[in-house]
C-alpha cells in the first residue's frame, strides 16, 4: 500500500464555471403544493442558489479540509482519501468512520474535536471518503459493493499498523461496518452504529416466527419506501439515466441532495436549525467539483446485484455492537428484530437529533461513541 499527502485545490477556473452554471439556471414553475411536500422547496432553493452565487466561499472549505492531514492510499488499485488524526491522550484508539449517501467525509469532521481530545480514552481517527465519493478515485469497475469497500477499509487500516481497531457509521458506513465486523471480527474491537442499514434481513429459523412489533415495523417500512424511497430505487435500478443531469446541472445536483437533508435531519420544519447554508453547500460543492454524483449512486446498484446484509443461516455479527437511534432517523427495525443478526451490548435513544448525526448532535454521537468503547477497552 501506498500512501501520499494531499492537499485540495480547485481551478479559478471552474469556480467562475460554477457561479456561471448557478447564475444561468432554467428554474422549473412553482410546484401547485407548499413547500417541501412534493420535493425541494423551489423558494428555498432560489434563495440557497443567490447565496451559492455570491456569498459561499469554496476557499474557505478548502482552507477547513486542509487544516487535516489528508492522503491518498493506493489499495487494490484504488486511490483513496482519507483524513487521519491521531488523538492527544496517552490511551488512544484506532478508528475508522464511514459516511453514507448523500454524505461525505466532510460531515465527519464535526466530530474530530470530540473524539481526539479530553482526558482518558481519545481516538485515532481515520475518516475515508467512499470509492466514487469525493477526491477518492472512481471505482471504474464492476463489483465495488459494501463488502467489497469493507475489505478496502481493512487493508487501510492494516497498513497504518492497525491490528486492533474500532468501527463507526451511519447511512452506507452502517453497511460497510457490518460487512467488516462479519469479515474481519478478529482485527474489529467494537462496531458503533447510528443506522441500522435499510437492506438488513436477519435470517429467521426454521419453526420461528418474527413477533407483532417486528411485523408492524415491516409495515412500516414498506409505507416508508412506498411514499419516500423513490430515489433509492432509481438509484439501484437506472443511476446512469439520473447522473447525465446532476453531473450537469449544480442546481439541480443540489434540488436532489436537499431533498433528503430537509427530509431526514432533524429540525421542525426549518433546515438550517441544525444544518447551515455554508453547512449545506459545502456538501454540495464537493459533490460538484469531484462529480461524484453519478459514481457515489452506482454504489446502490452493486450492493443491489450483491445483497450483502440478508443474512443466511449461521451469518451473525458477533462483535460487541452500539447502536444510537435519533428520533428523526428513517425507520428504525425494533431492538429484538437487530438483535437476531447483531450483538447488540449497548442501545441509546439519543434526545435530538435525525440521520446526519455526526453533523447534527456531534456532541451526543460523540458521547455515546466514548460511552461504548471505553467499556470494549477495559
């Protein structure tokens, strides 16, 4: 494994390219519902547009990212990115942080100051974009599924010198904790969760049967995808047909990524509560420079092609597992239901909070991730 420092610079050039696409938009008619309820809210995201044009600063988020020390690892022939920082106490533990779709590494950073500070147990944090997300390269093949970037995660962190370490994700980094844990359950100390990953299917044995609570979440899972989980099907069925558009147009990029910020974090009717308009953009703009969109969605479809988290008989995590649930999450399975498939030790009803937890309520993920491992380490 190689691996060499990096440092993000993005052309004059294509800034004045992206105020320039901004600044000629051909915005659709106003939707005949209010607000966000048939999709992104078009008066919010006019006003977000303004703000991107003439106000956000893409340097300054350069500036923030490379405050970190980043660098690439040449693994399997991939290129990825990483930021990793080493925590400033003498018991500090190894951990790998996996963000999701339509996340990136950037969200992750709210967390740092928490976890690499503080007396007793601190952190050395290794946080990974995705192949296909961010400055990591393109997978440009086929089978680059949750499993298969699991095995990446490994190697990584065996080239850092890790052969004990801990595991946290959400979203997509849910999964491919998962997917490491049950790959790799003896380099894996404890995985943390704050999603339990949506295609999970614990296996059911013969002569059992799921209870009442486990049935009702079922329905209400299927409600779910039937009302908000289009997009997860586009994705994992025709991403290129979507990608022609959003790789084009950086408004339109945004409407698609806005609509799941507004729906699942957790404010009361008004994002930027707990999300900013700089907070928001500089997601987007990532997504925009690196024109990942098209790659990052491709990763539905392989772990569509390649179900990895329906479990067969006998496949269980048995590494100590956490799980945080924010109220405003995507439907949650019930305790009984993750505990056929998961060695759940620890499980936290945080207070606030929805499913860009690292983002929201960094202090609560935080807590609830020093909480669990200060027991693993013991």
């Amino acid at each position: 494994m190689k691996i060499s420092p990096f440092k993000v610079h993005i052309s004059d050039a294509s800034l004045a390219d992206l105020k320039s696409r901004i600044e000629h938009t051909r915005w659709p008619d106003s939707s005949p519902e209010d607000g966000w309820s048939s999709g992104t809210s078009l008066v919010y995201l006019q006003q977000l547009a303004a703000y991107w044009a003439t106000t956000f600063s893409w340097r300054q988020v350069e500036c923030h990212i490379n405050s970190y020390p980043n660098f690439i690892a040449e693994i399997d022939g991939f290129d990825i990115h990483f930021i990793y920082i080493k925590g400033k106490s003498a018991q500090s533990l190894p951990m790998i942080i996996t963000h999701g779709w339509p996340g990136s590494f950037l969200e992750m950073l709210t967390i740092v100051p928490y976890l690499i500070d503080g007396d007793g147990l601190t952190f050395d944090l290794v946080i990974p974009s995705i192949p296909g997300f961010g400055f990591s390269g393109n997978p440009g093949q086929k089978g680059c599924n949750s499993a298969r970037v699991a095995e990446l995660w490994h190697q990584l962190m065996s080239g850092l010198g890790y052969t004990r370490y801990a595991v946290q994700g959400g979203d997509v980094g849910a999964g491919i904790g998962t997917c490491l844990a049950m790959q790799h359950p003896e380099a894996v100390i404890g995985l943390h969760l704050n999603y339990i990953p949506g295609s999970y299917k614990p296996h059911l044995p013969k002569g059992d049967c799921f209870t009442s609570e486990e049935i009702a979440f079922s329905q209400t899972l299927n409600e779910w995808l039937t009302n908000e989980g289009a997009y997860s099907h586009l994705h994992g069925t025709k991403p290129q047909t979507l990608a022609y558009g959003l790789n084009d147009s950086p408004v339109g990029l945004a409407a698609w990524i806005l609509e799941k910020n507004y729906a699942w974090s957790g404010h009361d009717g008004y994002i930027e509560s707990v999300l900013s308009k700089d907070e928001l953009l500089a997601n987007i703009t990532l997504y925009w420079f690196t024109q990942t969109l098209p790659s990052s969605i491709r990763l539905y479809r392989e772990n569509r092609l390649q179900p990895t988290l329906i479990f067969r008989e006998g496949q269980y995590v048995s590494t100590p597992v956490a799980f945080i649930r924010f109220p405003k999450e995507l439907p949650t399975p019930p305790r009984s239901y993750v505990e056929r498939g998961y060695n759940i030790r620890q499980w936290t009803q945080a207070p606030t909070g929805g499913h860009f937890a690292a983002w929201e309520q960094p202090r609560i993920l935080s807590d609830d991730i020093r909480q669990f491992f200060k027991i693993q380490v013991v």
